[in-house]
C-alpha cells in the first residue's frame, strides 16, 4: 500500500501560513546536519517509539516523514501509526524533491535557532569583543565578570579562564549577584556564537546598568586565538536580581507580544485539543526536582531557546512556560515569541500541590549516529571550528533567500 503523501509546496505553504505541523527527517542525527529544511526536526526511525509522545502530544496533528533515498519512510509511517498518530503522510519526493523545488538546505543542528541568533545581532547590533580583547582584560585585571551562558557540563569540560557559569535563562536572574557593581563590564560566552548572542542580548533588553559584550564566537573563537582554557571549573552563579529586572523582563516579554495567562486559562488552553499546547518548566534541574506543577516537562530556558526545534518539533503549535521567579520564563518566553511561537507564561500556579522528582530523560542515541559538534571536547580542529563560523555568519542570507521563518527583532 502507497503511502499518503504531500508535496514540499504544500509543506512550506502550511509553514508560511503558520498552520500547525510535524516536518520529520528520519535519519540519525549525523546525516541529518548535512542537510534539511529550516523547520524540520531530527526524529531518527528507529527512536520514533522512544520519542514520539514525548515530542509529539496531540496524536491528530499532521505529522510529514522524509528520508534522503534511505528507505526510512514506509515503516516509520506504521510505526507511528501503532503509536496512535492518525495524519501521518510521506514527503513526495523526499529531501531530494525539497532541493528541486528551489527550497532552501540548512546544514548542522538547531539551525533556526542559530540563524535566529545571527539575525538578532544583525538586527541590534549586539555589542561583542575578540578574544584577543577579552584576554587583554583578564591579563590586565579589568573590573570584568565572565558569565558562561552554556550547560553546566560543557561548562565543565572546558571554560574561560575565571569565568562563572549562570546558563542562559539564568542570567538576568542572578547577574545582580554575579557583578553587582555596575560599573563592572559583563562578558557572556557560549561555545560559538548563538547563546551569547541571545544571552547579551537578554541583560541589554532587560535594562542591566552594567556594560554587557559578548564574547564574539565563544570558546572557539578563543580557542583559534590560541587563549588558554580551563578544565573542571565548578564555579556557579548565585540568585541575584539586579534593580528593575522582574518588572523589566515582564516588560520585554509583553513587547514580544507574550500572553500572561492564570490557572484558570491554563485549563482552557489544555482543553483546546485540537491544538498543540508545549508545557515547560524553564527553572535549573534542581527546583525542577524539588516541586514541579504537573504536566510541565524541564527544558532549562536557555536550551530551550537553542533546542527549540528538539524540544518542540510541531510548528505552529503554542507554547506555555512556568517559572516560580518569573524572570526566566519571562526572557525565555520573549525569545521563542520573536521566533514565531505562541507563547504563554504561567503566572502563579505553585501554591498548590507539587509533584516532585527528577525529570523525565530520553534515553541517548548510540553515540556513533550523533553529529558531533565542532565545539564539543577539548581536542581542536581549527578547521572544522572555522568552517563552524564562516557557516554561522552566511545564516541571515540563508533566512533571506528561504523568506518562510516570521522571525521579527524588538
């Protein structure tokens, strides 16, 4: 039996049109950073019963398989059609008719998010310094704080000398407790280019009295300077608001057109079922842990800004944040808004009971099928990490010429 199948102008039509839809590449992660539309999402066929009702909640919605000429797309259609999924059809033609058509092939992993990235600092001019400069500062003992925007493990693993890790949606939460000087210049670094952006861009659209660069292309533009780098630092951030921030991100976040929303229309978005809803709770591991509302999967914020494409494959769908501080889900919010999301926050919710216990963790894909990123570890390939950058800096003529995103700048 023939698959029931859609063209990629229909495809790209429902995107343009922002209906809700599932565009899935079934290949492993590595075959699928050498090439895929702007809005696919990486959901290999053999973890389709790992993933699939995790990343895909409504069973109804359209969901749009391809493959490169694998033969990937016949049983991943049954398989999903075990799981319950009852709009399941093939992209005709697969990636290959995607190129024919004229549409544009996006290289690497959470690409949208990184060119969303690109076209924030070509839209706001994001203030950043060369690795040469911020090495002068350290050496000079500048009053300076480095804030290391990424995971805590890659944060780990490797770091800028002296710099202090507060993860990407942590920050306007606690740089008030990192340089509480305002006259102390504040560094936001990232493994390239992307979550500094975002990050730099975050304390500046919040109204932070200090001075705030980024480090322009992150540990590998240091890396290529030849900087030195240290290992197995465990300096973290404490909570610190700094004066205005609550105000200010709620302030952001309604210019980004967010909606504020109480228990009450929560109810009703959920009840909505013939619409996606997204619940993430944006707080670090920790809290999340300790007492979470129900029906809220952890995504720290400034992953889920990076990975937003992973964590939430259906676009179109609406999205709802939680954070008991606020803050975070706030500037979170703000940002997935400015990539086209309907976004929502929570407001209250966490005076009633709590579910507690660690987070729900997909398994990990065999390590050979991973795409590994030029950034990741500590041995270097200056090539590959140039290649990385040059790549980075070529995404906003990229998004120009595929014209479907809907990404807007404040």
């Amino acid at each position: 039996m023939t698959a029931p199948s859609v063209t990629p102008s229909q495809v790209r039509r429902a995107l343009l049109l922002r209906d809700e839809i599932a565009l899935l590449d079934l290949r492993h992660e590595a075959a699928f950073a050498t090439g895929h539309p702007l809005f696919a999402a990486n959901m290999a066929a053999e973890r389709i019963a790992l993933e699939a009702e995790m990343r895909l909640p409504r069973k109804d919605v359209p969901v749009v398989v391809y493959d490169a000429g694998e033969g990937l797309v016949a049983a991943a259609i049954d398989r999903l059609g075990a799981l319950g999924y009852t709009d399941v059809r093939a992209l005709d033609g697969g990636l290959q008719a995607w190129n024919n058509a004229g549409f544009e092939i996006f290289r690497d992993v959470n690409s949208y998010a990184k060119a969303f990235g690109e076209l924030v600092e070509s839209r706001r001019h994001t203030p950043s310094l060369s690795a040469e400069e911020v090495g002068s500062l350290i050496s000079g003992k500048a009053n300076i704080a480095i804030l290391d925007v990424r995971r805590f493990d890659e944060y780990a693993t490797m770091n800028i000398p002296g710099s202090v890790s507060v993860p990407g949606a942590e920050l306007v939460l606690r740089a008030g407790r990192v340089a509480p000087d305002p006259k102390t210049t504040i560094i936001v670094n990232c493994a390239g280019r992307t979550r500094s952006i975002i990050g730099t861009q975050s304390l500046i659209n919040a109204g932070v009295a200090n001075r705030v660069v980024a480090l322009r292309n992150g540990t590998i533009g240091w890396t290529l300077a030849q900087q030195d780098l240290e290992h197995g630092a465990v300096r973290r951030g404490g909570i610190g608001l700094f004066e205005g921030a609550t105000v200010n991100a709620r302030d952001v976040a309604y210019r980004a057109g967010v909606k504020h929303v109480g228990v009450e229309e929560t109810v009703a978005l959920a009840a909505q079922i013939q619409r996606t809803l997204y619940r993430f709770d944006v707080r670090d591991v920790e809290e999340y842990a300790a007492g979470h509302i129900a029906g809220f999967r952890h995504y720290p914020g400034g992953q889920l800004v990076q990975e937003i494409d992973m964590a939430a494959p259906v676009r179109g769908a609406r999205i709802l944040l939680t954070d008991n501080r606020a803050v975070r889900a706030d500037m979170t919010a703000s940002w997935l808004a400015q990539m086209g999301w309907e976004t929502y926050v929570l407001d209250g919710g966490y005076d009633g009971a709590l579910e507690v216990g660690p987070p729900t963790v997909l398994p990990k894909p065999d390590p050979s099928h991973r795409y590994r990123r030029p950034y990741e570890g500590t041995d270097v390939d200056a090539g590959a990490m140039q290649a990385y950058l040059d790549w980075e800096y070529g995404l906003v003529e990229q998004l120009r010429r595929d014209a479907s995103h809907g990404f807007f700048v404040i």
